[in-house]
C-alpha cells in the first residue's frame, strides 16, 4: 500500500490546448526523471471552461522520438 | 458548470503527460496519482510540470520529501497543501532534575544546620549532577555551569499539623559554604512546608549545593505566630534542584 502524501500548487491555474500537465518522478539526488517509476491511477480535477471531451488527454504508452539517432530514417514507403 | 475529474486509464512509466486536447481550456483545480517506485534503485520525489506549446517546461511542484528507493506513494496535489506532519512531534527535552532525601537530621534552634542528604539520590542528567561528601555530609553536586532552580519539602515531626511555620533557609553553593549567595523563605500551612519559587541561582561547575538553617536566623518557626522552641527534627526533607534551560542561559550566559 502506498503511503499518502500532498504538496501544494497555485490556485486558478487556468491553461488551453496544447499544454501537458506531467505527472513525473525526479531523482532526489540529480533531478533526472526516474523511468522505472510506475504512475498510476492518475487524475485530474478540473473546470471544464471549454465543455469539450476532456477524456482524451492521457496519452499512455506514448514513445519520445525527440532523441532518435541522427541516422536513424523512416522507413521508405511510409507507415 | 461543475468541476469534472478526468482519470487516467491506464498507467505509464514516469512520466505521464496529460494533452489538453484542442479547443479545450481548463482550471486546474486538483491532481492526484500513484508513484509506485517498486523498481526504483534512489529515493525520488513525485512531482508535476507543466508544459507549454513548445515542449517548454513551466513550473514544477514537488513533493517536500522523497520517496525512499522501492517505495511507493499516493500524491495529492492541491491548492493550500502540505506534507502532513510526523505522527509523533519530537518531544521537547526534560530540564535536567537532581532530588536528594534526608530522612534524620534534627533543626536545632539557635545553631547552624546543615541538611545531609545521604537517604537517597536521584537524577535524570548525570552529566549535571552528582553527589558529594564534605565533612560527613552528602550534598548534591552541581557537575555543569549554569542557573538553577532550588526547592525543598520537608514534613516535619514536632509540629503541629494545623500550624503556620515560617522558616528562613540558606541556599549554599560552593565549597565550605562560603558564599551564602541566596535566601528563600518559605511558609506553608498544615504541617508541611516548602521553599523554592522562581529563583534561578548561577552556579559554578564542580560545585555542592548546600542547604543551612543558619543560627543568625532570628525566628525559626512560628506557629499561629509564636515562635517555636523546641528543636524541629525533618521527618523527610526532599531537595530538588533543577537546571534552568537555554532560554535563560542565552538570556544570562553563566
């Protein structure tokens, strides 16, 4: 069982499309990102200005291409 | 409209990023996730960044402490939050405390006594008392410089229970009793009585701590205002001395 923990954040962040909200772990000691931390049952609370479907945002699974090998090429022909 | 939770429905290595999908705008109210550190190999702090078009990396908010290696935790992330305090608070440190017991000695009017508490000992802080004998008498002994609180009880024998009693006590500190520094004097009804108030006496190190029911004391007890002539023999004399904390020792450094 996981033990409880809050921290706090700002009131009234108020954000459009195109922002991430990240749920991340960081290593005490260096700041990096700690991958082999598994996040789960996450959810946000929120004020849904905009009315639209919200259920779409998480992206699960989602691979990080920013730092593929200078030779690496998409394959010929496409996907 | 009502605030809406949107969960995640699935779960990801860290980090999991949430899109604000187009033509949406949110406030955000509250988050909240597992950080489930099973694998971790370091202590890691579970956190949420916000991300703006860009890949540029806003604030970061964290939790106070970290998660230790292989540890997991469910994090509430919330406006006026914190961490909850320890279950236990430290509990604050005692005042260092000496009691010693004499149980024998006779107050003989119109000449010097001297409390010999050689029927018990006892303290908390061995580093700051102890006990010495001078001259056949045992006295507490002051081991650390500083101020100090002294108080006694004593119940009487040959007084009468409904009496008043007035008595003047010397507070001796240092060796052969040379420097009667102190007075206190006490009154109590009903048989007992007991000296000692808000008094702080600065004390040398190494020093015994003596208590003198001195001959120049004019009245040694009264009862309903006549003063006693018998002698006055402490049934059980209880002494206590007990070292002021840092407060007053920063306020009047010894």
């Amino acid at each position: 069982m996981a033990a409880p923990m809050n921290t706090g954040m700002p009131v009234g962040i108020d954000l459009a499309d195109g922002w991430r909200i990240r749920f991340t772990a960081l290593t005490a000691t260096t700041g990096v990102v700690d991958t082999s931390v598994v996040v789960s049952q996450a959810s946000l609370l929120v004020d849904n200005l905009g009315g639209g479907d919200l259920s779409t945002g998480f992206t699960l699974g989602e691979i990080e291409w920013l730092n593929l090998p200078d030779n690496l090429v998409a394959p010929a022909g496409g996907g | 409209m009502a605030d809406v939770l949107v969960p995640a429905p699935g779960s990801s290595a860290a980090p999991l990023d949430y899109l604000i999908p187009g033509a949406q705008e949110i406030i955000l109210k509250a988050l909240a996730a597992r950080f489930d550190g099973s694998a971790a190999a370091a202590a890691f702090y579970p956190a949420v960044q916000l991300i703006a078009p860009g890949n540029i990396t806003g604030p970061t908010f964290k939790t106070r402490s970290s998660v230790a290696a292989g540890g997991s935790a469910d994090v509430t992330f919330g406006p006026f939050l914190d961490e909850d305090a320890a279950a236990t608070p430290a509990s604050p440190a005692s005042l260092p405390i000496a009691l010693g017991i004499d149980f024998s000695t006779t107050i003989t009017a119109g000449v010097n006594n001297t409390m010999n508490l050689s029927d018990g000992f006892g303290t908390n802080d061995t580093s700051v008392f102890g006990t010495q004998t001078v001259g056949g008498r045992t006295y507490l002994q002051v081991k650390t410089a500083g101020y100090y609180r002294a108080m006694m009880g004593c119940q009487p024998e040959d007084v009468a229970d409904t009496g008043i009693i007035t008595s003047s006590w010397f507070w001796n500190f240092g060796a052969g009793r040379v420097d009667q520094s102190a007075l206190d004097t006490g009154q109590f009804d009903g048989g007992q009585f007991a000296f000692g108030g808000l008094n702080r006496w600065l004390i040398a190190s190494d020093t015994f701590f003596a208590i003198d029911h001195p001959a120049s004391t004019a009245v040694i007890v009264k009862i309903n205002g006549a003063n006693l002539t018998g002698n006055l023999s402490s049934q059980q004399t209880i002494v206590a001395l007990q070292r002021q904390g840092d407060y007053f020792d920063n306020i009047f450094p010894a």
